[in-house]
C-alpha cells in the first residue's frame, strides 16, 4: 500500500486535479484598505472554503493542496536577483513595504518551530479561546475542510480517516495516528497562511509519548507505525511544487533527531530509529533528516545514519551537541535553551518555540575581502602580517555593511501560526530575536591567503604586481602559475597547518567582527560556515582568485575544500576543517563531503563511513553533511533526463531531483570531488 501511494505521489498523478483560485487577492485587498492581518486571515478563509477534498490510494495521512495560485507572485526588479513576494500586497505596496522596512525574504515568518507538543495536546478549539477574530475565523475554516475530508472519507468507506478526523484538530491527539494527522494538518496550516521553511523541529521528542503509549497498550506494532510513519513522510512531498522556494527541495520541511532533552538526557529512541528506517525506504526527498550527536553517541548511531547516506538522499546531516550548546551559551542562550535547539530549513539552528531568529540575514564573502585586500593593500604590505590585518579590516567592512542594512525589520502577521507561540506576537519576536550571517568561501580565501604568503612573502617569487596582473587577466598567459597555484600550493583538506591556519584565522576575523554588534531586536548577530545559494553568487562579485580559481568557478559548498584542490581523502579533510574553534560559529555550516556511490557495495563501507563521522565529531567538527555521488551516472542525468526523474542529490542545506536543477547547480555537484574509504 505504501509503495503504491508513493508511486501516485510521485508520478504527480493527482496533478490534473488542481485548479487555480483566479483571485486577484492583492488588487482586491488594495482596492478595499485591507489591513496585512486582514488580508492574511481572508485569503486563507477563501482558499479552505475553495479547497477540494483528496484522499489518494490507501493514504492514511490527508490533506492536500488543490489550490494552486494563493501563495506567490514574482517581481525582477533591475540590478536585483529575484524576489518573491506574497500576492496579498500589490507590487507598489510592496516596494513600499521595503523603503521603510527591511523585509526577510518573502516577509512571512520562517524558520520558527511552534510548540508541537502543546498543539497535539491542546487541540485548536482550546486555541481559538485564545485567538483574535481573524485567528479564529482561519481555525473554523482550518476545521472546515477537515470536515470535509471527513465526510469524503466516509463517502469512499475510509471510516479510519473520518475517526482520525473526528478527533483533530479539534481536540487533542490520543494516538500515534492522530498526532501525525494534526501535524500534517499543522504543515498544511503554515504554509497555506503564507508562512515557509516550515521545519517539524524535535520530532523524536514531543511525538514520541503518543507512539510509546501505542506500542504499549499493543495498538501498534514497530512494523505498523513504520507503515504510518512512511504515509507521514510521504505528505510531506505532496506539495512542495507550490511552496516558496529556489527549487522544490528548498523549502525547509526537516525534522531533528536525537541529542539530549532540556535537563541533559539523551532523547535518541525507537521513534528516531524509525524515522531513519521509513526515510531509507521510501528514498525521497522530504522530510530531511537530522541527527544531533555528541562524544558519548553510540557507534550503533552513526551506522544507522550511515546506512541512510548509502541511499544517496544527501542525508541525514550531523551536528555536534559539544559544539553547539556551549556555543549557544556564549551567545547569550541559556543551557536548557541550548540543550534543546533543533535545526531549521537547512543547517541553522534555532531554538523551538522561544526563538524569532532570522537565521539567514546575509552572508559574508571571505573570497570578497581577500579580494579586496589583495588589490587594495597588497602593494604596500612589508609583510604578511599587515597584509593579513587589510583582510580582517576587509571583513570588518563587509560585516558592517551587511549589518547595516538591517534595521526596521517587518514581518506580515501570522493570526493562526501565531498562536502557538508563547507569546503575543511572533512576527514582532520572541525570547531570542538573534541573526545569523553565512560566511561563504572560506577553503578559497584560506588557499589564497597561503599562496600569498608562500610566494610574496617567503619565496619572494613573484612581485605583488606581476601576482595582481596575473588575477586581472584571469591567467591568461600565466599558465605556469596557474598549475602551481592550482594543483602545487597547499590546499586546505590536507591537514597541512600552513594552510589550515589561515581558515582558523579567517573564523576568528569574522566572529570578532559580529561580537558586540546588537540588531534591531535587541538579539546579536551569530557567525556561521554555511553558504546557501552564496557558493555560485559570490564568485561573481568578484574575478579569478590568488588561489589559482579562475573567472566564474564557484565556490566550495558550505563549509569544504575547493573544487579544484587535490587532497588526500576524507579524513585527512576532517583534520583541517575541525581546526578552527567551530563554537564561535554555531550559526550553522556543514563541513560537505562527496562519497562515490561505489563505496557502499558492501556493509564494509557504512561502517567506515560511520567511524568518520564519529571521528569528526571526537575531533571538534560542528556539523557534516554527505553525499552519495556518481560523476558519470550524474553526466548521464544531464543528457537523458527522462531516465532519472527520481535521481536525489544534495545542493547546499537540502535535497533535490538533480534533473530538475538549473545546469549551473548540476555543474557543481558534478564537479566536487568523489571520495572512497
């Protein structure tokens, strides 16, 4: 049966029964002086009272989108990447918005985790004693179409599904199966509201009391809610095509497993081990998975993880509790907030509940202030050490100027999602209101600052000028130089410290640069490792770079070597990159690594790959996240892309069907390097 949803899902076979709402909702709602609450309550009113009731070959988890146009419209503004903005403000209401306000992205809340656990046993008619008008009007039109899925059920004689429906969201989950019905129904709620990179936060945790008392009373068998669990996962791929997104595995839908609870005890259990087992199964792109570990984390864990990563899903990724939690602490959490935090859309970390975050405000290019320094004080640097103060002046400058942006920040009110939250208005912030800066090209800048050093400074070997002039004419003429800076000059991943130092300094340059900095909530501004789309966009702010990167070549993902560097494997690679004191950068930023799919022909090559991580978090490392590779079946995927439509790949936080990508992202992934144990 689940086979058989999962082939209905897809194969998009449902798709023909979508239909657009043909509203102009934002004329409309500028016509008539709506204000932003309004607006958000009515268009979700109207788009539950158009919705169609689905329920698709023997699922067991309803509820899916039939409305295909209420979320987005696109606005290119010249000189400017694209934005997408909500179709409840007209274009000029908009770019007015954002002349007196800095608005996040989309403008609706993302990237906060509401309180699960209290959802499921609240139940929303207890919450709509709390609500405003407009809040309690999107609950009734929420249980509206519940009702309507009910009686749809009954109609097809899936008395299971009208019982289930019966009880949530109503009134609060009793079993397994409800608290999975009411959290769909939740997913369901944010997004259609407006609200994205909807993360589920600590499944394993809150979900868990429901599938234990289950197991118990013998309700349930491990193999029966594996079977529910599988149904789970599977919604949440329904409708991914129509969320806010870059592309359809961008959209934050990530669940976190494992780690320890609030007073320090290990939460890892039969329900995480499920959720690794339903994932491997089901191969599909969502939900991502995430496991929090720590030094004492069983081995038995990382094989489990591992066995996931053979299945080539780009997933589950690894972060580090000793990393984390007391660098959470030293920017201002408390120790049970810390001990609690959960992963958002792709590798940032957010505390559930207490959190407003924006955890993805801006990025810094660490390939951009070498860039800068090399051309602005190169020439007059005695030596490498006043060279290497312009680059931290550099990245002092670009820190300032993206924080400086950011003020007056506005968020469209959320009525329903709002609710769930401890607090009277999330959009206006929470117990922690911090933001996150990604810093992106830290393995280019590090292997440009080590040729710098190696050839101005200690060889003399080449002229600033002659090495400037080479840069600018993106070594055109140059190409001795260009093979030794390429493939001769210390690269970082080789655990060689001439390098590595630099990436230790670059770190600490950049997390100094945000220390003190407070932000227009009154919350600090957090240093990370990641890059999101950054790894592609910075390069072309800039040219070719003193590590021998030519003229339009990316970046490395996240945090990782260069694509062009040659190093000595995966361990070795581990080694450099745990270096830096990574709890000054808990913003978030795997250390990204490519496995060739060959590696896991045998149960050898899970365990190995198991000893590594173990070994990366054992030596400091914050987070890690893998992919399972094959350059030539990916080649192949380019030129044939209807025998691949399912072929899974990891872009930079999140999965993706590689045949759905844009050639520059293809063309990246085909270039990082492959490696074997």
């Amino acid at each position: 049966m689940i086979e058989t949803l999962r082939t209905y899902i897809l194969n998009k076979t449902y798709y023909p029964l979508r239909w657009p709402s043909g509203i102009d909702f934002a004329a409309e709602y500028a016509a008539r002086g709506l204000a932003p609450r309004a607006r958000v309550a009515d268009r979700f009113v109207r788009i539950c009272a158009l919705e169609t009731p689905l329920i698709m070959p023997g699922e067991r988890v309803v509820l899916t989108r039939t409305i295909t146009d209420p979320n987005a419209i696109f606005i290119k503004e010249e000189g400017q990447d694209r934005i997408d903005l909500p179709c409840i403000f007209t274009k000029e209401e908009l770019l007015e918005l954002k002349s007196r306000h800095f608005i996040h992205e989309a403008g609706f809340l993302s990237n906060v985790i509401p309180d699960f656990a209290q959802i499921l046993s609240r139940g929303l008619l207890d919450y709509k004693k709390d609500a405003d008008a407009y809040g309690a009007a999107m609950i009734d039109a929420l249980i509206d179409l519940t009702d309507r899925y009910a009686r749809a059920a009954r109609d097809q004689g899936r008395d299971d599904i009208d019982r289930t429906l019966a009880q949530v969201p109503r009134y609060p989950a009793k079993s397994f199966r409800e608290a999975l019905q009411f959290l769909r129904i939740i997913n369901y709620a944010a997004w259609l509201e407006g609200n994205y990179h909807v993360t589920m936060g600590r499944f394993d945790l809150y979900c868990w009391p429901y599938l234990q008392a289950d197991l118990e009373k013998g309700v349930l068998t491990e193999e029966e809610a594996e079977d529910l669990l599988c149904d789970f996962f599977l919604a949440f791929n329904k409708d991914t095509d129509l969320y806010y997104s870059i592309y359809r595995g961008d959209n934050g839908q990530s669940f976190t497993l494992g780690g320890v609870d609030r007073e320090g005890k290990p939460v890892f259990n039969t329900l995480s081990r499920l959720c690794l087992r339903a994932s491997k199964r089901l191969k599909v792109i969502d939900p991502k998975i995430n496991i929090r570990v720590d030094k004492n984390t069983p081995l038995e864990i990382y094989e489990l993880g591992s066995e996931l990563t053979a299945v080539g899903l780009g997933f589950p990724q690894y972060t580090n509790d000793d990393i984390v939690i007391p660098g959470f602490q030293r920017l201002g959490y408390s120790l049970e907030d810390a001990r609690d935090y959960a992963i958002a859309a792709c590798w940032e970390i957010v505390v559930p509940v207490l959190s407003a975050d924006i955890i993805n405000a801006g990025a810094l290019s660490f390939a951009r202030a070498v860039d800068t320094a090399f051309h602005r004080d190169l020439e007059g640097a005695q030596d490498f050490e006043a060279f290497y103060a312009a680059v931290d002046r550099a990245i002092r400058e670009q820190s300032d100027e993206i924080t400086g942006k950011m003020h007056d920040v506005w968020y469209i009110p959320s009525p329903l999602y709002g609710l769930f939250f401890p607090f009277p208005d999330i959009s206006r912030g929470a117990k922690y209101n911090n933001f996150g800066i990604h810093g992106s090209g830290v393995s280019t800048a590090a292997d440009s600052l080590a040729a710098i050093q190696k050839y101005v400074f200690d060889e003399k070997s080449i002229t600033p000028a002659e090495y400037i002039a080479a840069v600018d004419a993106d070594f055109e003429g140059c190409d001795a130089l260009l093979a030794k800076l390429r493939y001769e000059t210390p690269k970082m991943g080789n655990d060689d410290d001439y390098v590595d130092a630099m990436a230790v300094r670059l770190l600490r340059s950049f997390s100094d640069a945000l220390e003190g900095k407070q932000n227009c909530r009154g919350g600090v501004f957090r240093a990370g490792t990641g890059s999101a789309m950054y790894y592609l966009w910075h390069p072309e702010e800039i040219g070719a770079s003193p590590d021998g990167r030519r003229r339009g070549e990316g970046l490395g993902t996240n945090y990782s070597a260069s694509l062009f560097a040659r190093n000595q494997g995966p361990f070795s690679i581990v080694r450099s990159f745990c270096k830096p004191d990574l709890a000054r950068t808990v913003n978030g930023g795997p250390l990204t690594l490519e496995f060739h799919s060959s590696m896991f022909a045998s149960e050898d090559g899970v365990r190995k790959l198991a000893l590594l991580v173990r070994s990366f978090v054992e030596q400091g490392g914050h987070q890690l996240q893998l992919n399972t590779v094959d350059a030539a079946t990916l080649k192949d995927a380019q030129a044939h892309p209807e025998k691949y439509p399912q072929l899974i790949v990891r872009i930079w936080g999140w999965s993706a069907y590689f045949v759905e990508l844009d050639k520059r992202y293809q063309d990246h992934v085909i270039a990082r390097n492959e490696y074997k144990l």
